[in-house]
C-alpha cells in the first residue's frame, strides 16, 4: 500500500514539473497531471534503465530528469489530443 501512494505523490510532483516546465496553459486538471506524471515516471525509470543510469546515493536527478521530460510529452500530447477533439467537435 506504501508503494501505490509513494508512486501517487512521486506521479503528482512529477506531473507538476511537466506542467511548469511545458509553455502555456494546459486545459486539464489535477488527476490528468497526476496520472500523466505517473506515467512519465515509468517511462522515465524505464528509459533510464536501458540508457544504463545506474542507482546513485541521494537523489537521481537523472531519472528525475528524464521522468519529467516523459510527462512533458505526455502532456503535450494529451492537449493536442484533447484540442483536435474539441476542434473537430465545432466543425
């Protein structure tokens, strides 16, 4: 149980960073960021393992780097997802 809410909140700071780190306003909300950021922690971990990022003592600023430029294009992809939608929508 500790580890699903550790990935939760490591998912939601995770999401957070994409969000400031993208430009503009994204039009979704706080559970979009989180399962967005969770997702881009697994891909993070995941690429920085087949890059061969080892474990380092203290924080892995590596994986946290790559965790949140996953969740950046997760997210970008959502809204552009989401946005050709909604324009085909009115169309």
């Amino acid at each position: 149980m500790g580890a699903i809410i550790g990935t939760i909140i490591f998912g939601a700071v995770i999401g957070v960073l994409a969000r400031i780190v993208l430009p503009g306003k994204q039009a979704y909300g706080w559970i979009v960021t989180v399962v967005l950021g969770i997702g881009g922690a697994l891909i993070g971990y995941w690429l920085s393992s087949v890059l061969g990022v080892r474990d380092t003592p203290g924080i892995d600023w590596i994986r946290w780097i790559i965790s949140v430029a996953a969740a950046a294009v997760l997210s970008f992809a959502f809204t552009a997802i989401t946005k050709r939608g909604k324009a085909t929508d009115r169309a």
